[in-house]
C-alpha cells in the first residue's frame, strides 16, 4: 500500500476498509512508514504491523529475533528503499531526519 495523509473521517473509512479484508492480512502506512491500519491478520503475522508501529523501526531494531538473517536483509533493504522513495516524492521532515539518523547509529 503507499503512504497516505489522513484526517479523522478518513481515518474511519480506511479502518473499515482494512478490517474488512478478512482473507489477507492488509496495513496501510503513511509517509514516514509509520502503520495507520492493519487489520487482525496483519497483527498476527507481526507485532509491527499495529497501528502505530514504523516498519523501518521495527525492521531494524526489533525484528532480528523473528526472521532468517537473509530474510531480515532483504526486508530492510526494501524498507530503506520505499523510505528513500517517499522521501523523493515528499518535503523531507523532523520526522524523517529522526527516523534517519537513528538508521545511520545502527
């Protein structure tokens, strides 16, 4: 799914969306891979997946205990990837310059 600027009306509308796909787990992040939605399949596959939760964060401090280190790998890789694709699409940010330099402590 891609990032996505919410307000409280469409906050509502993509909760029931999300929680309405009951075959599949499904989560929408916004523009800093921050998780708005995830629907009980998505929580179930990973913690990560909670709203509220950032999927770069979780990628590169806390999921190493639960994937194969070529797995983990190639999850960041394609995280860092759509971080730097959102942040070429979008005004750089506080937000990302924190989510970044924490990257670049690792």
């Amino acid at each position: 799914m891609s990032t996505f600027q919410h307000d409280e009306s469409r906050r509502s509308e993509l909760k029931s969306l999300v929680e309405s796909l009951t075959s599949h787990p499904a989560f929408v992040y916004d523009k800093h891979m921050n998780v708005v939605e995830s629907n009980q399949l998505a929580r179930e596959v990973a913690a990560g997946f909670t709203a509220g939760s950032n999927l770069v964060r979780t990628a590169f401090f806390s999921a190493a205990a639960h994937a194969s280190p070529e797995d983990l790998a190639i999850g960041r890789a394609q995280l860092v990837a759509l971080l730097r694709k959102s942040l070429l699409r979008n005004a750089e940010d506080g937000r990302y310059l924190d989510l970044i330099g924490e990257l670049a402590r690792v």
